[in-house]
C-alpha cells in the first residue's frame, strides 16, 4: 500500500505520528486469564509461554535466515559452538571450550552428549557441512560473507565460485574436535560463533527434503526446543525436546510465536491474557500509561540495534552525497526519541551504538550545531544539488508494515518538510517477506532499516559498509574504508587500536553520508508476572526460551 504525504505543517506530522487519536480505551487494562495451576513444586503445572515476535518469518532455514525475527525462532531449536550468557557474555554450548596460539588456528572440543532430535550424534562434521553449506554460491546465503568477514581460509573464493566449498577452512579432526583455520588472525571469533547463520544442520534431512526441510514434519534439530506446529501468519509452536543434552534444566514444555505486526493489538491481545510477553516495541502513546498500570511488567533496557535510513547510492537522488547529508542534517532525531517513541531510544550520530563493547566515537562536527545552522546548511547543499520550490527533492520512502515505522517515517517526513520546504516525499509500505526482496533487489531510494549486532564488537556493524559484504544493499563502496576495515585485523594491535580504527571507518561514513542514522534502540516489552528467569540485560537480546519457566 502506498500514499503520498501531503505537505503539511510539523504539528500535524507529529500528531500523526504519535497517533493521539488511536489511544481509545487501549490504555485500559483486560482482565488477565485464569492463573495457571500449581505442580507440586509450586510452578504452574502447564509450562506454556507465549511470545511475540512482530512479524512473520521469512524462513527457519539458518543459512537462508537474515532477520532477528528468524533469528529469535532459530536459536530456539538450534544451538551452535557458543551462546551468550544472561549479561551476553560468550559462553559454552556445542563446544565445551576452545584455545588458539595464534588467533589464526582455533580448535573447539565439543561436547560428547549432545544428539539431534531423531537421536543421532551431533558432531565436528554437521558442523563443516553447515558452514560449507553458509559460503556455497549454489545456496545463496545472504549472510555467506559473514564467514568472510570472520576471515575464514577460502571464504571469499568459495563465495566467488573460484574454488570449492570443500577448500574453506574449517576441519574435522575427529567427531568432537573442530578446527577453524583463518586468513587473518580475528581475536573475537568466537564472540561471532554466537549467531544462528553459524549453527549446525542436520545433513541428511537437508539433502532428503530440500527447502522443505524445515517443516515441523521434517525438520530435525539440536536445539531446546522443536517446531511442531507453523500456522502462517498466526503462529509457530516449539515442544521441548527430550534429546537436548541439557533437557533436565528445561522447564518450559512449550513455547508459541506468534506474528502480530501491530503493536496496539500486541498489548490488547496481552491484556486479553492471550499474550505473555510482547514484541520489543509497544505503542508510543500507551508508554506512561501501561508504565504506571502494569508497573514492573513493563521491562526497558538498552539494546545494540541501529534504527536508520538506507539509501541507495546507485539511483537518484541519493546517487548525490549532498542530498544524503542534507537530509542527515534536517532531521530532528531528538523530537524522534523523546516525542514520537520516549521510551528509552538513544539519537544516533554514528551507526555504531555507543554502547558497543570498548566504545565507539565519531561525533559528527555538525552535532554541536544549532538546529538553524543544521537547516541553513542543509539548504544550501540541496540548492547547490539543484533543487529547489521550482524543482522538489522528490522520492519514496519504503518501510515494512509496522505501527512504529509508520510513526517514525510520518514524523521524518514532516520534519524534512517543515525543515527545507522542498521536499516531496512518498510513503510506501509493504509485508515483511516483500519489503526484504525488494531491498535485495535494490527496487527503493530511501528504506527503513534496522541492524542488531551479530556479536558484540563494532565489527559486526562496520563490516556491513564494506564493498563485498553480501548484506551492503546501499550498494556503497569506499576502497579506502575497506583497507581500514583490512587493518582492524593487524595481529599486532591491541583491543584499543582496533577502536581507534574503528573511529576512523566511522568517519569515514559520516563524510561519505552513507546513510541516516536515527536511533539506538531500547529494548522495551510488557512480561507477564507469572513468566520466571526472563531477562533483558544482554545487550543484543539473544533470550532463550529454556531458561523461562511458568510459576502459578
């Protein structure tokens, strides 16, 4: 669905977008559902929980799946080398430790108790075959240049189709001791074993069903948990599964993931009883008055995710970095944050969060500007582009279908408009599944965008602006800042040498104006009192259904 926003007046924009008149009787609490009944432990005697996840997965295959909706179901049934702690940091899972003398070589020993599903041994080999599987160009993965970046022996010949899958490095030297073998030492490779495109497949269920491996009928599975049940568009249902090698710490039998895009229908359908934790995103205009009903079920926390703008360098009008850094300029990221969300978001001046491991800090000049210098200068630079009343900066602003992202674009675009006058600004929405071909196929100017840290290091945003990267949909390409990136991996530099690099790529994107950055991210969810062991203090909220259980 597409409509065009009318010039208007900043006021409107933001009533618009803060949605005043949608608030109805939605602040009001429902009566919850009956309380679940007691085991004799004093939990309820039904381990059920539901969550929602916002959306409608593109896939549950590991190696296909690129967004954190797929990513939240996967990790439940799917467990790879490592996993993240309640805090986020790297812990132990198929591997019970791992060494390396030189950061080059590293040989994880897995765990000898660990089975599939259907009972056979998970081993070093399903963990080769996955990884081959991630870089085959016959697969194409879009995250097959993570392992390039990881700096895999082979990768990016693998990937390029120069050499065969069987060359990456990575090696079995026998069932429960892997070898990875890198190009370049990368200190943090393990921290990037933690995301669900690295977890293992069970091999002879890919090759026996093809895309249809993944069907509750099918699939086979490592994880807590296996999908049992997939309703498109209305729910996914994960059983607990007895042949996980820590099935006896697992106290929920069952987990439902459910696809509601709208977050005021998410918190009715949870007020209704009907949901036990929401997505990580509630309604704006409900925040203080569901923080003041529900107290200490509303949960907030900072998240390492970047809410920003996309633009696409190989069209016009963004093929022009004075456009694109004249809209950088204009937008009033603050009356974002506090006035359309205020629910904890951060204004974002770089792509990577400032709460990233060892910090980040590219602090544009223009920052410290007032908002009229800002627009004075932005104007200038549209005018030198060639626009102007006569001639409008026209262009469609793309986003996936999502009451928020809606907001944001309606205040973006009313801030744009009230900030330079002329501007002609169209809106487009589209589901989820839709919104990502279309971005992979590069058919948009300006999109909604949102990157999660696979790990947490500011490698896992930077690598995204470089050139080969199979996820760098700006089409963006710097040689200078993919040398620099190259050097972040110096063996001879030190954990705050690498930083100071990263600073440097982060300037590197400003003066590029490589895209508009908007906001970090708050993790904010209403959970259920009877929902024990949730926690939101891993930075990249990588939750784990096994580790909840239901009290009466």
């Amino acid at each position: 669905m597409t409509h065009i926003l009318p010039k208007h007046k900043l006021a409107l924009a933001l009533i618009a977008a803060l949605g005043l008149s949608a608030c109805g009787n939605d602040n009001k609490p429902a009566t919850d559902a009956a309380a679940p009944a007691a085991a004799a432990d004093g939990s309820a005697a039904e381990q059920v929980i539901t969550i929602n996840n916002a959306s409608e997965p593109e896939t549950l295959d590991p190696q296909l799946a690129q967004g954190v909706q797929e990513s939240n179901i996967i990790r439940q049934f799917s467990m790879g080398l490592v996993q993240t702690d309640a805090d986020g940091k790297t812990v132990p899972a198929m591997a019970t430790e791992w060494s390396t003398p030189d950061n080059k070589v590293w040989t994880f020993k897995l765990r000898s108790d660990a089975k599939w599903s259907n009972g056979d041994p998970v081993t070093a080999h399903d963990f080769v075959y996955s990884f081959r599987r991630l870089v085959d160009p016959k697969l194409g993965s879009p995250y097959a240049s993570y392992l390039e970046d990881a700096k895999l022996l082979n990768a990016e010949d693998v990937i390029n189709a120069k050499k065969d899958p069987s060359t990456l490095g990575i090696e079995a030297l026998d069932d429960h001791t892997l070898q990875i073998t890198l190009s370049e030492a990368v200190p943090y490779l393990p921290d990037m074993m933690i995301h669900s495109t690295v977890v293992p497949v069970h091999q002879k269920t890919v090759e026996a069903f093809g895309e249809k491996w993944t069907d509750p009928k099918n699939i086979v599975v490592n994880g807590a948990y296996k999908p049992v049940e997939w309703i498109v568009n209305e729910k996914i249902v994960l059983e607990r599964n007895p042949a996980f090698y820590d099935d006896a710490n697992t106290k929920l039998d069952k987990l439902v993931v459910l696809p509601i895009t709208s977050a005021t229908t998410d918190v009715q359908r949870y007020q209704a009883g009907e949901v036990d934790i929401t997505a990580s995103e509630l309604p704006p205009e409900q925040f203080e008055a569901l923080k003041q009903s529900l107290g200490d079920e509303l949960k907030t926390a900072p998240t390492l995710c970047t809410y920003y703008y996309d633009l696409n360098h190989t069209k016009a009008p963004f093929d022009d970095p004075k456009v694109r850094r004249a809209l950088a300029l204009a937008l009033d990221r603050e009356i974002i944050t506090e006035k359309v969300l205020g629910q904890g978001q951060i204004p974002a001046y770089q792509f990577t969060p400032i709460s990233i491991a060892g910090g980040v800090s590219n602090t544009p000049e223009w920052k410290a500007w007032d908002k009229a210098k800002r627009i004075e200068e932005a104007k200038k630079l549209l005018a030198e582009a060639g626009y102007s009343a006569q001639n409008p900066l026209k262009f469609e602003l793309l986003y996936d279908t999502n009451e928020q992202h809606k907001k944001i674009a309606v205040a973006a675009t009313g801030l744009w408009s009230e900030a330079l006058g002329v501007v002609d600004i169209s809106l487009t929405n589209q589901e989820w599944k839709t919104y990502l071909d279309s971005r992979r196929a590069g058919n948009y100017q300006m999109v909604r965008a949102r990157w999660c840290g696979d790990y947490n290091e500011a490698s896992t945003f930077l690598n995204l602006r470089k050139s080969n990267n199979s996820n760098n949909w700006t089409r963006y390409v710097n040689p200078a800042f993919d040398q620099l990136m190259l050097k972040t991996l110096d063996p001879s530099l030190d954990a705050q040498g690498r930083v100071n690099l990263y600073n440097q790529a982060e300037k590197i994107m400003e003066n590029d104006s490589t895209q508009i950055d908007v906001l970090y991210y708050a993790n904010v969810r209403l959970v259920k009192p009877h929902v024990q062991g949730f926690s939101n203090t891993d930075p990249l909220d990588l939750w784990q259904a096994r580790h909840w259980s239901v009290k009466k």
